[in-house]
C-alpha cells in the first residue's frame, strides 16, 4: 500500500513497495546468451506462440486485461519482438501502440494523458512500443522536461501504475539490452540496408554519444519502480532470437497467472461438490460389496449413486423436441397442394 511521508513542507509524496535498489542492474545482465540452431528457434517460436495465442482467447474469453510495455536501447529490437509476440494472436483483442514525440494535443495535458485513452478495454491486451519512461529517460537526458518534472515523475508512475494493478490490469515492462559493440554494428546494417535504412537517423548516433547519461537513468528507473505488483524485466538482446523466444516466454507465463489466480465460478464449484458426493457413494457401493457380497447391497448403492449423479455433467446442447401425436397427424393428413394446369 502506499504510505504518506513527510519530510519538510515543500517534500511531500507517496511512498510505494518498491524491491530494493540494485534488485534489477544491467551490469547483471548475461549479453552471451544465444540460441543454438535456427531450426530449433523456428520450432520453439511457432509452440510459443500458439500457447500464447490460446491463452489470449481465454483472457478475453474472461475479460482480463493485460499490459506489456517495452523499453530499451536503440536498435535493441524491440519492433521485431513486439512483431513476434503479436503475430498469432487475434487481432480484435490486442493493441500495438507506437509511442513516439507527443503531439501539441498532448502537451496541452499532463504527460500520461495520452496513455490513459490507449489502455486496454475489457479481455484486450495492450503493448507499447515505448512508454511513459520516456520522461524519466529520453526527455530527463535530452533536457526536454526540467528536472522537477522527471524527479517526481517516479512517483506519479507508481501512482498510475498502481491504480492500474489495483483495478485487475496485468502490467509488466521489458527493457532490451544490448551492448555498446552490437549496438553500433546494427547502426551500420541499417544504413546499408534499404529496407531499414529509415530506422537509423541523427537522433540515433546522438543518443549513443550519451550512453553513459542513459546508462544512469535506467539504473534510477529500475531502483525506483520496479515493484511487485508491475516489475521489470531485463532481456538479453544481444542474440534477437533469444529476446525473441524470452519475451514470449514471460508474457505466457504472466497471462497464465493471471487466468491461474481467477476465482472459480459458482458452477465449478457445484459440480466439484456433486462430483465428490457421487465418488463417495460410489466408493462406499465398492466397499458394501467386499464386506458382504449381497447383490442387494449392490443394487441399492448403485441406485443412490446414479441418483447423486451431477446433472451439470450433462451434455450442455438441448435434446430435441418430439411433436405431440396430434400435431404429427394433422401434418401427415393435410393434402397436397394440387399442380396448376398448363
């Protein structure tokens, strides 16, 4: 829960639980990982997902909500995971929301205004392609917001994420990381290639020259709102196939626990209560039979067990109706219309 704190008159703010700083650090990170063969990439990319496209329908099937954001390096690849993420899945229950500069509407409103109209509605899923880090990142580094506006933007974040926790939404975010080194070869692919040629521009080259400015402000965002109920995820991206199929794998599991932690209606319920009264008669048919052998006791248990026998296992479709004799005759007895004459 969020706690009051006060420190002096003009510091005052929430306080939320938040893990310890140095629980998430990118120096912790292991950028060797990879994933041997493409073939077995392709296979385990295709089971991915298909599992999570199925869990999909059943969140919406439900009405549950969902939220991945992600964050991270340049050329990090996060366009081509949110790609593989979304590719199987139905695409009336999901959003992608590209989040670039905000326009002059939402400058004219406090900054998580435009994320408030993109959050998902009942059973969506909704994945930003950045997010509203960009004030404690992009915008803290570059001087775009001054520095009492980044600094209690943390706390502004847990509030909005917590209220978003609160009312039932899923909320994990990813940060790609990557190395210096790849980083920069990836820069160079992308001038060559024609086909990614406009990814790359002067704000790319000019963020790497202040790597080490970034490198801060993701350590100060990771201490300060990585939280229980919305955490932080850092992927090793230095292998795309690896973020690829780990990205795939958190977002199952996280969809999985929220349908796992979903209370059970009131007819499962009645149908375990009526399972286990009839596996008791049943058990205690089973029992009468070995103590005495008696074909009446037999009889008679098996009768109260079939009597005990849930109806809810029925089969759901309706049974037909049979017309009444009356109806059936008077259709079998009404003469046939006579052909007209040419």
């Amino acid at each position: 829960m969020a706690k009051w704190r006060r420190k002096t008159k003009g510091d005052e703010a929430y306080e939320f639980e938040v893990y310890p700083p140095g629980t998430l650090s990118l120096d912790g990170v292991d950028l060797s990982i990879r994933v041997p063969g493409d073939a077995a990439y392709e296979e385990e990319l295709k089971r991915r997902q298909r599992e999570v496209f199925g869990l999909q329908i059943k969140m919406f099937q439900g009405g549950y909500r969902a939220i991945f954001a992600f964050e991270g390096w340049d050329a990090a690849g996060k366009g081509g995971v949110i790609k593989r993420l979304t590719a199987e899945l139905d695409p009336r229950g999901y959003k992608v929301w590209p989040i670039g500069a905000p326009d002059e509407e939402s400058r004219r409103h406090h900054y998580l205004w435009r994320f408030w109209n993109r959050l998902p509605g009942k059973g969506e899923v909704a994945v930003f392609d950045r997010s509203w880090y960009g004030r404690v990142l992009v915008e803290r580094v570059e001087g775009l917001a001054k520095k009492p506006e980044w600094k209690r933007a943390y706390d502004e974040i847990n509030a909005f994420e917590r209220m978003l926790t609160s009312d039932g939404v899923q909320v994990t975010k990813f940060f790609l990381h990557i190395d210096r080194k790849t980083q920069l070869q990836r820069f160079k692919d992308r001038e060559t290639d024609r086909f990614k040629h406009y990814k790359i521009g002067p704000d790319d080259w000019r963020n790497r020259r202040r790597w080490k400015d970034y490198q801060t402000a993701v350590g100060e965002m990771l201490d300060r709102t990585h939280r229980p109920d919305a955490p932080w995820v850092l992927v090793s991206a230095n292998d795309k196939h690896h973020a690829r199929l780990e990205v795939l794998r958190i977002c199952a599991d996280v969809m999985a626990s929220a349908l796992d932690g979903r209370p059970r209606s009131r007819d499962v319920q009645v149908c375990c209560v009526l399972a286990a009264d009839w596996l008791a008669a049943m058990a205690s048919a089973v029992a009468s039979v070995m103590a005495s052998g008696l074909a009446s006791i037999v009889a008679s248990a098996l009768a109260s067990a079939a009597w005990r026998w849930p109806r809810c296992w029925r089969a759901p479709w309706p049974r037909r109706r049979r017309r009444s004799s009356s109806v059936a005759s008077s259709i079998r007895c009404r003469p046939r219309p006579s052909k007209a004459r040419r």
